[in-house]
C-alpha cells in the first residue's frame, strides 16, 4: 500500500495542473482578495489577511483532493485500471486508504505556498499558531480526500468534471471561502464541510481555543465519506 501511496503522491506532484490550479492559483487569489477587501475591518473576527490566508489555503487544498482524486479515479475506471488492480493481492480497503492518503498528503503545497505569501504580507502569528494552523488544515484535508474518492466511484469518467466542480465551487461559496458568512447563511453553512474547515483558524484569535464544534463536524463528516467511498467501491466491484 505505501508503494502505491508513493506512486499517486509522485504522479500528482509531476502534474503542471495541479501546480497552476491547487498552489500557484489560491495563492494569486489571496493577494487579490487582500487588496479589493480592504484591512480596514477584520472578517470573520480575523484580521483580513489571516482570514483569506486561511480561506485560501482551504480553497488551494479542497480543489486538490476534489479534482486530482475524483477525476483520477473516474478515469481509472474508465481504462480498466482499477479492474486490473482488483485482481492482484492488493485488498479494496487499501487501494481506497491510498487514494485518501495520497490525496491529502498533496494538499501541504498548497497550504504551504498560501502561508509563504501570507507571512509575507505582513500576517504575524506565533510560531506555535504557524504550527497549529499547518497540522490543523492538513488533518482537515482528509475529510475532502474522502469526498474526492467517493465522487470517484459516483460519477461516469464523461461528467465526473461537471459534478466536481458544481460540488468544489458550491461548498466554497456557501462555506465563507470568498467572503465571511453571517446571519441566516452562516445558520445553514455549520452543515457546510468547508465552513467547519475554515472554522479551525479561529484559535489564532486573541482567547480563543481550538473550534471542537467544528472539529467533531469535520470527523462526522469523514466518516460519512469514507463509508459512502467503501459502498460506492463495492458497488463499482460487483459491476465490474
């Protein structure tokens, strides 16, 4: 399995795509939504260039595990890969368990550049808040590694982009990833797997802790995930 682990990891960092869409974009947009947004006021009771380091970060690594794995996946499928696999010692659970790890050990680029752009903006937090957001989005990250490996098995390789990205873009906007969400919206965002991830960066407020609503919300939805992943890749198996 860690061989396997290594190969999706190796394959996803040699894609010109994944460096221009889920690193070098996020980081753009952060420098842009900085400038247009103003510091003026803070966002979300953050700082404005915390709040869209954060929000950015989010945005570069979601559309990573959302993108790479699903559409991997689909495609794999498609060439009777997958089938192939099936048929060497290799079991299910584990091919299921490398896409997810793999997908979200690719998220740290993106999160990394996002943070170099942001410290260098005039962001400044303690090195133990630096640390804490880092593992905090990495952990975070599963949950949507998941979510990529079940639209995987969900959708035909011929739509699997489309519903990607409806579900990437929708969960971004409705999630406080553009701009802070409040009042009714932020009543139905708490049920918004993206909400709750940007929702970690709230412990880098002066006394403020770790968000465990939001973290018992991200496990709730991993779990979610990963099962609807196991059934839809079962399903796939008995079609195959």
């Amino acid at each position: 399995m860690t061989t396997l682990i290594r190969l999706e990891i190796l394959r996803t960092l040699r894609n010109r795509k994944y460096l221009l869409f889920t690193v070098l974009y996020p980081a753009l947009m952060y420098v842009f939504f900085i400038n247009a947004y103003g510091t003026g006021e803070p966002a979300g009771g953050l700082p404005v260039k915390t709040y869209f380091m954060v929000s950015m970060a989010t945005f570069g690594a979601v559309g990573s595990v959302l993108t790479g794995s699903a559409q991997r996946i689909a495609l794999e499928r498609s060439s009777g890969w997958t089938r192939q696999l099936r048929l060497t010692a290799l079991p299910g659970r584990a091919y299921t368990v490398a896409k997810i790890a793999a997908g979200a050990v690719t998220t740290l680029p993106a999160i990394l550049v996002v943070f170099a752009v942001g410290a260098s903006q005039g962001v400044e937090l303690e090195a133990g808040q630096w640390a804490g957001l880092v593992a905090a989005l990495w952990l975070g990250s599963f949950v949507f590694a998941a979510l990529g490996v079940a639209l995987g098995y969900a959708a035909a390789p011929d739509s699997v982009q489309t519903i990607v990205m409806i579900t990437y873009m929708a969960l971004a906007l409705f999630g406080g990833t553009w701009f802070p969400v409040s009042g009714t919206l932020e009543t139905f965002a708490r049920f918004n797997p993206v909400y709750l991830y940007n929702k970690l960066a709230t412990f880098t407020r002066p006394g403020h802790t770790l968000d465990l609503g939001a973290v018992a919300g991200l496990a709730a939805f991993l779990v979610v995930f990963v099962a609807a992943a196991a059934v839809l890749y079962r399903r796939d198996t008995r079609q195959a």
